[in-house]
C-alpha cells in the first residue's frame, strides 16, 4: 500500500465487501464451467465489486450442449465451486429462489400458481389460474408463477429448495432473493376464511361489493384488499424468508409491485429492496425500502441499479454515478447493478448480454474506468452502512385511505406509476418535506406497534380520512408529539363491526388537536427534529450519526456551482477520490462532510491558461480492431479520422510533452467522451467519470513533462457497426435482446457518436 493509499484509507470506516457494490448475474442457461467462472469472479474482483448475485435465465443459441438444469447435481457442483472461489476472492454470493421471476417452476401445482378471482352466475366466489408462467425461466426452472397470497402454495413450492440441499456441506449464499411483483393474483384458498376471522363477516355473502360503488361496496373491498395484503405479509412471504433464515442465509425482496403494504413487505426481509427505471425515477418510492429497514432496525437497504437507464450501450460512467447518488439520497446503502452476466472468453464479443441491463461486465469499454465508480461507492457506503440512520421524523402513510380509493379489485403499487403515492394526501407532503431538507422515514401502522427507535423525535400524519382506532390509540401513547395535520381523521376503515369502531374512534379522539400545516415546521423544531438548511441552496442531502458526530452525505443535483457555506461543515471528504474534498460543489459532485473541526482543501483561483496541444493518439483497447496511430495538432473525435476509427469502441491513449513553470496547476480535459485517467511524468493523477473533467496536479521539472491521457468510449459505434454489416450477434432464447420499447433492437441507424478526448485540455497555474 502506498503512503497516499494508506493516508486515503484513514479518512474511512472500514471497507468489506458489502461495502463494495454487488451485480445481478445472470446464468444463460446455467451453461457455466469452472475456469469461466473463476476468471469472471477474478475480473469483479479487480474491478472492485464486492459480490454477485445468481439468477438463472435462458440460454444463448447455439449453446444448448452445455445448458446446465436447474438445481441439478451438476448445478449445484457448480454453485458450490462458484461460493468456493467467491470466498477465496472476498466476494459475496446471493442466489434468487427459483429461475427469472417471480417465484415459480415445474414444482408449483395448478392449484398453488398465481389465481384470479371469479364469479359464478350463481354469485359464488371461485379462482382459476391466471395462466402467468415463470418469466425469463433458465432451463429446469419452467413452470407457473407461484401465487403470492397462499402460505400453503409456498410450503410446498419451498419442499424443492430443501429436497436440492438436503445433504449440502460447506458455506451457502449469503442471502436468498425475490425479485419485484409481476404477479397477476387477487385470491388465495385461504382468503375467504382469513376475511372472516379478520372482519366479522363473510365476503361471499357481499358479491355484489365487487360490481357495486356505493359507500358499502367500497367499504367491503377495503376489507377484501386488506385481507389479500394480510396473507402476503403475515403467512405467504414470510415461509420462503423462513426457509433461509433457518439455514442461516439473509433475504433480499422487492416487495414494489404488490398490491399490498409495501412498508410491512419490505420490512419482513434482513435487506429491503427497491429500484428506479430509466429516467422516471422517485426517490420517494424507493425511501419505502429504506424507511422500512431502518424503522425496524435493519442496516442494509438494497437497489436494483441500471434497469433500462437509457438506450443499451449508451449509458456512461457520469450517468450510473447520478442514478447511484439518488439511491443513496433515498436511504439506499447497498448498490446492486442491473447488472452483469456470465460470459465465456470464447463467445464472441459483446458475449452474451441481458436484455433490462447496463451492461456492467467486462466486455463494455465503460469497464476500463468503472473501478473508479466502484471504489467512489464502496466510499460513500463505508459511511453510508455505518453508524446510525440520521431521520428524526416519521411520517405516517395513510393506507387504509389507500384501500378505500383504488378503482379495481385490487391494483399494484408500482414504481411506474405511483398515483398510489402522489395523488395521495401522503405524496405532496412527503415532496415538501424532502425538498426542504427534513430527515424522516416512513411509518405503517404495524411498525407503530412495535418499539420505535429512539432517535425519532416526532410523527406526523398527512390529512388521513380512515384510520384503525388501535393506530390511533398507539399513536396518542407514543413519548414523542403527534402532528395531525390540518384535521383529526375522521373514520375507521372497512365494513365489518362498523359502529362499535366508529365509537371507539370518537372515544380516542378525545384531546386531539390537529396542527395547521402552516404551523409544521416550527411545532418540528419544538419537538427537536432537525431541519438540513443546505436544502435551501438546491443541495440535496441524506444524515447519519456515526461515533457521536454527524455525517452527512450531500450531493449538488443542479446545473450550477454551490459553495458550502463555512458554518455548515467540519471535515469534507471526496468520495470520487478519495481525499479531501473543497467547499465548491460543480452540478452533481457529491462529498461526505462530518462535524468536528474544520478540514478541507481551498478552493483556488486559476492566474490564466492555456491550451496543450500537440497530441499523439494511440489506441490499446478495444474493437473490431484497433486502428492505426495518428496525430493532431488540435484535438477533436477520433471517429473523424475515417471508417476505422467510426467503428471503434475502446480505449486510445493521447500524449503530448510540455514546459511548465513548476508549481500546482489546474487540468481541465474539456469535452471527454466518455472517461478518462491522467498520468503525468509516468505517475498516476486520477481518473474522471463525469463532467467537468478537471484535477488538479503539481508539476516538479520545468520542461519535457509528459502528459498521457486515456479516454474510454461507450460500446455504441462498435455495437453500429455490428447492425449495420448484419453480424449475428442477438443469439438468445426467449425475449432475445430487444431495446428501450421492448422492440427488436437494431443500432445499425444510429448516427456516429463523438468518441475520445475532443478537449480543448487547458493547464492553469493556481495561486498558493
């Protein structure tokens, strides 16, 4: 270890490899083998990824000898030597239960897969299968999806997993995993009789509710989705997370999609999982996952990252860097790319490639630099998992209001489409909340009957129409004030034993007063909560309390430079780097300020530059082939240099030699496309991601320094070429390979895009 190293090192918690972002891999087939299977987990390793995560899918054409079924003998040979050599690298194994998604396979009878509810003529209640097969299946993993709602249908989904590794010896993943709700169910067997036990009545003598849209109806169907959420949370989910806890492995589960209360089903796994798709992202959506980890005590909370950020080989390190800044700024900790898959070194390039994914392997020119992404994340969640969560609010989400406005029988929250949230009292408030900079996490109804930590300083319920009056009556016993904004709730949800729980509501209401939502924030900082004033600026923030201090991860998501005001920060740490950080903040730079004394590098003033120029350009990596070295005077895209350089997708080293007077200078590259990594004098300076790319260096000798620059592009040009020449390189079973509108991809009309340093590079000598 270097004395930089070491001295880096200091500034951070401890780095392991949970630390460290993890991937989704994917299993074509499950046609893996043992050397390429260590050379993969070997190139993670390196790159600084911290574990993986199993998922069989299907098969690439023309590999079908080597097609592995799921869960055989010779799968699990093959997933113990993948545990074996992962622990002998340092990294973690998680595995999904089951192929692709959801749950399901050859093992699920007709009667235990996924139902839909009917109604006879005679106007009894009935199901039948809503026909869903497992999605994306690996081979031996085919089958119905599983139905979510029924206890008994996973008991016996589950006996498979146990008959598989009955007589398993050695260390098993560390977790096991259920990817988000694709479910289409509305029924359980066990629905009718869990209905009237939960509310007094029985919901085949009310079919007409389903039909209806009276003030009864509506009532009856707030009891019946209550119901189908109550099996999934209290008897279906908790047997597959059950079967691993018993075996000493952690759950991962994406409980977004279900139509149910997605707090209390996140919070049912060790590690709450959530995701964000393309640019239609809410960090709200994803504070579920995170607030129902830290609400009951849980360290880590998970994502799904690079789902269909953009169109496939498009994406850049700078892109992956925001999107991860926001799941950080959601309570997220624990960084999975969506994601990397398994590819032997004799499939042609690109290898094999999943189709929802950032190609995050090493076959992607973003790979060359993506080590400094991941050492940027293992920064930020070295705080991020240590300590204690920051929010010092609660906010109640009103669910039951939920329940008495949804149109159908039964709808899916999503993180699509998330009128479930936003056009709910909930949503604006929660957005103004987190605009304003309050820490706080959400709050359901069964977390508030258990002990809350004691860092919450206050709760707050948004306007809430319908609330149970045992809700109420635990929140008027809380130590902590209560705010109702606005109006007390005015009702109790459902249909069954209605007026006795109405009066019981009135007889706990009694003493309540409502706060004016004009009067909130002052009642907040009464009660102790701590509002983050560097919101005011446009920064956006996220607390932790580690060691007696304060740490606070900020981030500046404008288009513009914040500076910190002096008052506001102890020590500022740069996670991209891994030193010292300054106090001016270019659009999307992110740092880790911790209170105590004030510690960070000055913000210096340029005396004038100038333009470097004289380049060499040679190329060192990358495809179809590389192309001949060239010079330029002035610097602009390689790809103008002809049909060779068009198609190329790699990496090109540019050199240029200069005199100097010596001191500390400012390097600015200018238009990079897409990273790059500068050595100056033959040592390393840094590498850059994201705009604007600029370090800082010092220059000892005033003439002949040599200045090497080498810029990584995108995959794009490279994947062009490929389309437009007709080379067959979307080879896979089931979905194949499609893009952003689930149609046949073909880049093969995509203009040339600009690649390599286009400049102009200028060199500033600072003020001391």
């Amino acid at each position: 270890m270097t004395t930089k190293e070491s001295s880096e090192q200091s500034l951070w918690p401890p780095m392991t490899h949970e630390t460290r972002p993890w991937a989704y891999w994917w299993w074509m087939g499950s046609a893996v083998d043992e050397e390429n299977l260590t050379r993969e987990l070997t190139r993670y390793r390196d790159a600084g990824m911290g574990g993986v995560h199993i998922i069989p899918i299907y098969g690439a054409k023309g590999f079908e000898k080597r097609f592995v079924p799921y869960l055989s003998p010779r799968w699990l040979e093959l997933l113990k030597h993948t545990l074996s050599e992962a622990a002998r690298l340092g990294l973690g194994i998680d595995m999904s239960v089951g192929c692709g998604w959801c749950l399901g396979g050859p093992n699920v009878r007709d009667e235990d897969a996924n139902q839909t509810l009917v109604i006879r003529p005679d106007g009894t209640l009935t199901s039948k299968p809503s026909s869903q097969k497992v999605k994306r299946a690996g081979p031996g993993g085919e089958g119905w999806m599983l139905n979510p709602a029924s206890e008994r249908a996973h008991r016996r989904f589950m006996e498979r997993f146990t008959r598989a590794f009955s007589g398993w010896k050695g260390p098993l993943p560390r977790a096991i995993y259920q990817d988000s709700y694709e479910y289409n169910n509305d029924w359980a067997p066990e629905l009718l009789e869990t209905f009237e036990k939960k509310h007094g009545y029985r919901l085949q003598d009310h079919v007409e509710a389903f039909k209806g849209t009276d003030e009864q109806a509506r009532r009856i169907l707030a009891d019946y989705r209550e119901t189908h959420s109550d099996l999934m949370i209290e008897r279906a989910q908790p047997v597959w997370i059950a079967w691993g806890k018993r075996r000493g492995m952690r759950s991962r589960y994406e409980a977004h999609g279900a139509p149910g209360n997605l707090l209390d089903l996140y919070a049912l796994a060790d590690i709450p999982e959530t995701e964000m798709f393309r640019d239609d992202r809410s960090m709200l959506v994803s504070k579920f996952a995170s607030s129902a980890a830290y609400v009951t005590g849980k360290k880590l909370a998970s994502a799904e990252t690079g789902t269909w950020l953009k169109e496939h080989f498009t994406e850049t390190l700078g892109d992956l860097k925001v999107l991860v800044d926001e799941m950080f700024l959601s309570g997220i900790n624990h960084i999975f790319w969506h994601g990397t898959i398994y590819s032997p070194d004799e499939a042609a390039w690109p290898g094999w490639v999943f189709y929802a994914s950032t190609q995050m392997n090493p076959r992607n020119p973003i790979w060359r630099h993506a080590r400094t992404l991941h050492d940027y994340i293992t920064r930020c969640q070295s705080f991020l998992q240590s300590g204690e969560p920051g929010s010092d609010v609660l906010l109640y989400w009103p669910y039951h209001d939920l329940l008495h406005s949804q149109k159908g029988r039964i709808e899916k929250l999503t993180v699509h489409h998330r009128d479930w949230l936003e056009k709910q009292a909930l949503g604006p408030l929660a957005q103004e909340l987190f605009d304003r900079g309050w820490q706080f996490d959400f709050v359901s109804d069964r977390m508030l009957a258990k002990k809350l930590p004691v860092r919450y300083k206050a709760v707050v319920v948004p306007k809430t129409t319908h609330i149970p009056p045992e809700t109420l009556a635990r929140l008027k016993k809380l130590a902590i004030p209560v705010f109702f904004l606005d109006a007390l709730p005015t009702d109790v949800p459902g249909f069954g034993k209605l007026p006795e729980r109405r009066a019981k509501l009135e007889t706990i209401k009694r003493g309540l007063r409502p706060t004016p939502r004009t009067e909130l924030e002052a009642a907040l900082i009464q009660a102790g909560a701590k509002r983050e004033v560097l919101a005011d600026s446009g920064l956006r923030l996220v607390r932790r309390t580690l060691d007696g201090k304060t740490v606070r991860f900020v981030v500046n998501p404008t288009q513009k430079t914040i500076t910190l005001p002096s008052e506001t920060v102890g020590r500022c740490l740069n996670p991209l780097t891994g030193g010292e950080g300054t106090r001016e903040l270019t659009p999307n730079a992110s740092v880790i300020l911790t209170t105590g004394d004030v510690r960070m590098s000055p913000a210096r003033r340029g005396l004038g530059g100038r333009d470097l120029r004289g380049w060499g350009v040679v190329f060192l990596d990358g495809g179809p082939s590389l192309p001949p070295p060239f010079s330029c005077e002035k610097l602009g895209s390689w790809t103008e240099q002809g049909a060779a350089y068009e198609a190329f997708s790699g990496t090109a080293r540019y050199t240029t030699v200069f005199d100097a007077k010596p001191g500390r200078y400012l390097l600015e590259l200018g238009r990079v496309c897409e990273s790059a990594s500068v050595r100056l004098n033959g040592e390393e300076v840094g590498t850059m991601i994201l705009a604007p790319f600029t370090l800082e260096l010092t220059i000892t000798k005033p003439t002949g320094n040599v200045l090497e620059i080498e810029v990584a592009s995108l995959a794009a040009n490279r994947i062009r070429d490929l389309d437009w020449r007709g080379v067959v390189w979307q080879n896979f079973y089931d979905i194949n390979f499609v893009n952003l509108d689930y149609k046949h991809f073909d880049a093969s009309k995509w203009p040339v895009r600009a690649s390599g340093l286009l400049g102009p590079v200028t060199l500033t000598l600072l003020n001391s």
